[in-house]
C-alpha cells in the first residue's frame, strides 16, 4: 500500500525502547521512500522531535492547538544534540510551566506532521 495520508495514534505507545526506536527508523524509511503526510500522536516530547516536521502542542479537553514548531532539522541521531536538548525543553515547558484554566486529569498530547 502507498497511502497519501497515514493517520497514526500512539502506534509505539506500549513497544519497549528497542522496539520502538526500530518502528521509528522503520517509518522514517517508509516515510523517505513513498512520501506520504503522516499525522502522529504521541505523548512522547522526544519521539514528537525525532518523527515529526511539525509538532502541534495540543490543550486538554477540548483540544485546541497551544503552540505550532518545526522539529524538521531533528532525526534519530540528534536525541543527544544540545539543540535537540533545548527543543525538548522549551516543549515542556509549554506544555506544563502553564497553568491549566481549570483542572483536568488528562494529559496534553502532541500531534506530529510528517
């Protein structure tokens, strides 16, 4: 199959870290291969970075995009980069350093775009 559009909820959600680092550089080759638009959710801040070209931060209930940024220059092999390392924190904070308008137990998500 080589679809236009690959729509992906937390497919490595439950795989181990060798597991799932495998899946990731196996989508990315599918990704490079056939050029498809992907859109991956993920709670994952690192994944967001290595999958994505666009991270969409997203607000809990009801969602609605808190913040859009390019991850287009991070892959596999940046995870230890400084760079990848103030990526990685800047998200965070825009996720949690804010206070929610009112509680909630759910989690912020990140949407990713390929």
């Amino acid at each position: 199959m080589q679809p236009e559009i690959l729509l992906m909820d937390e497919p490595f959600a439950a795989l181990d870290a060798l597991t799932r680092r495998t899946m990731q550089e196996q989508l990315q080759g599918l990704w490079e291969d056939i050029g498809f638009t992907m859109l991956f959710v993920t709670h994952s801040i690192a994944e967001a970075l290595v999958v994505g070209n666009r991270i969409l931060l997203l607000s809990p209930h009801p969602g609605r995009v808190r913040a859009e940024l390019n991850s287009h220059q991070f892959d596999l092999g940046s995870a230890g980069s400084a760079e990848f390392q103030a990526a990685n924190e800047r998200i965070h904070r825009l996720l949690f350093n804010e206070a929610p308008t009112r509680p909630t137990p759910a989690h912020p998500a990140l949407a990713v775009q390929v």
